[in-house]
C-alpha cells in the first residue's frame, strides 16, 4: 500500500512538472506582436499599432505615458534612422483571456550618418485576446542600467 501510494505520488510530480507543449509556440507568438509593433512604431505605422493593440492601450516608457498616436509623434521628432529589435529572457504567463510577459529588449538604432546606438531596456507587457487573437494592452518600458 506504502509502494504503491508513494509510486502515485512519483508519477503526479513528475507528470505535474511537464511543461506544455504548445506554450514555446504561445510565446512565440506574443514576441512577434511585441517585434511587430515595435517596428510599426519605427516605420511610424499607426494603423499596424492600433491593430496590435487594445482600443485602451498605454504606454508607460521612463515616467512618460503613451498611446498609439503620440508613440508615432514622438517617434517623429527623432529624425531620420533605422532600428533593428532583439528579445531576450521573456518569460510568459497565460490565461485563458490574458496574458503578460517581461523580458529584455534591445534597440540598435541607426541615424543617416551611420552612428549606430544600442540602448536596452527593462520591459513588461500585458494582452487581451479579442476575437481569438492576442493583442498588447500595456507596455511598461524602462532603460536597464
């Protein structure tokens, strides 16, 4: 009886630690929302922003609160440039409507020149799902020391 119970007890620990086999293709899919939005907001594309995000989104970057439309003007005070985005450490969590997810972003920005600039930041996002699809409700973005 002991053996057995203890046996039980194993195999529930061991099936509970399982990850789930779809969440790497979960987690994919939110970092390409996150790329795909940062780079409409390069390209200074609003339609491509609002149609990533909630009809509520904000963003809050170094004490400063965004949306959609003045993301785009502030984008257009920096002038020309170029940028490329790289991800790193994100870590997900998902409910059945939500979701949230922190990790590391990179900015390697570009100007006409050709100096190029890497600043990296501290972010965290929440989503909605809306019609099956995922959609970024809140940034949180601050630059790492």
């Amino acid at each position: 009886m002991k053996n057995r119970f203890f046996i039980i007890l194993l195999l529930t620990g061991i099936f509970s630690c399982q990850s789930d086999p779809g969440s790497e293709v979960k987690k994919d899919e939110l970092k390409t929302i996150l790329s795909d939005y940062y780079n409409a907001m390069a390209r200074k594309e609003l339609a491509k922003m609002n149609a990533l995000t909630t009809h509520d989104f904000v963003l809050f970057e170094n004490g400063d609160v965004f949306n959609n439309e003045s993301a785009v003007r502030a984008v257009e005070e920096m002038g020309a440039f170029t940028v490329q985005f790289k991800f790193d450490s994100l870590n997900t969590y998902f409910g059945k409507a939500n979701a949230s997810a922190y990790y590391f972003r990179e900015a390697i920005l570009t100007a006409r020149d050709s100096t190029s600039l890497s600043v990296k930041f501290l972010e965290s996002a929440t989503f909605e799902k809306q019609d099956g699809k995922w959609k970024i409700r809140f940034l949180h973005s601050s630059k790492r020391k």
